[in-house]
C-alpha cells in the first residue's frame, strides 16, 4: 500500500459524472461532512475475502445500499479512530483485531455532502460478528478472486431517488445486491493498486 494513489483518475472508470474534488467540496458552504470507512481483509477457506455491509432502508441518500464498515467522525476523533470506532459499532470487530495496511484515495460523495476516507486493515483472530440492527441488515463475505476478475465489472440499473429514479453505473454484482457508487470506486483504486503490484513483480 505504497505506491502513489490514483485517485480520480481510477475512481471516474466507475463513475464518470462530474463531482467536485475533494478539495472544491470542502471549499463548499456549508462544508461536507467528514467520514472514515474500513476496507477488512481476511483469510477465509484459504481464500482472501473482503467484508461489506448492507445498510437499512431508512439511512438517506445511501439507503440498501452496500458498503465497507464506517460512518462519520466526531469532533474529537482522528479518521483512522473514527473507522476503528464505526467498525466495532457496526459488526462488532475490535480494533485490537485489525493491522491496519495502508489508506485509499479520500473521494467526495455529492448525493450525501460527504467527504470519505478509505482504510485498509488486516482482519485478524476473526471472531464472530456482531452486526448492530439498527445500521447492518446483513454482512456479506465477497471474494477477491471474484472482485479481481476482469468481468466482474459490468454495468447495472440501480434505483436511485427512493427508488424514483433509476441510473445505469458500472458496478459489481454481490449476491442479490449491485455494489456501485462510492464503495465501488474504493474496490476499483484496490484493484489497480494490486494489479501495480502484480506486474511490477
């Protein structure tokens, strides 16, 4: 996790409608809110997973949507503290058992005035989650070998709007659910990172 990171340019191969940067929407009146989220790793059936959540119906602009464990950060906190903090929260995964393994590009979300920054850790000692109700309806273990396949990205009509209004996106299918938006762009700067890594060796 220490080569240079792409950013905009990696993140516009999944969504590719003009947004502000990140910098133009913190220059924003009122500013963005300010979120952190952690993308887990981990060895499952000796395969490498990554772990996404399924968000209730009743959370805004990213209402059933999925996504990496994370919400916003308090005053008093770091991003770093506030992903530990909303991970634990959320399903129940202390940060004592995550090695945290670098970071990703942060990325502005116009739909919910937010401004995310990513985190990759190390699930380690996998002990049993324990989502929270009340902000996961279901976790979901997604396979790297799938999420690297170069036909894993296709492009879907997801409901956007309540459901008013659809849009056709670039996205991965996760069981009976389309991962697009914001989480998507995360997954597609990891799979570039890693593809540096692979041809470099």
């Amino acid at each position: 996790m220490r080569l240079p990171l792409p950013g905009k340019e990696v993140h516009d191969t999944v969504m590719s409608y003009h947004r502000p940067s990140v910098a133009e929407a913190r220059a924003q009146q009122p500013p963005p809110r300010e979120s952190s989220v952690m993308m887990l790793l981990y060895l499952r059936e000796a395969n490498w997973h990554t772990l996404l959540i399924e968000r209730p119906g009743n959370q805004g602009a990213h209402s059933g949507q999925l996504a990496f464990p994370g919400g916003r950060i308090e005053s008093h906190e770091t991003p770093l503290e506030a992903a530990f903090r909303e991970t634990e929260e959320e399903v129940g995964i202390s940060k004592h058992h995550i090695e945290v393994l670098g970071e990703l590009s942060e990325l502005y979300i116009p739909p919910s005035h937010f401004v995310v920054k990513p985190f990759v850790g190390l699930w380690l000692n996998q002990n049993p989650l324990r989502p929270n109700p009340d902000e996961v309806v279901r976790t979901l273990d997604v396979s790297l070998e799938y999420l690297f396949h170069p036909d894993s990205l296709q492009r879907y009509r997801v409901p956007i709007t309540a459901g008013q209004a659809t849009l056709v996106v670039p996205g991965f299918q996760i069981e009976d659910k389309i991962l697009w938006g914001a989480t998507a762009m995360m997954v597609q700067e990891f799979r570039y990172l890693l593809s540096q890594v692979f041809s470099a060796e």
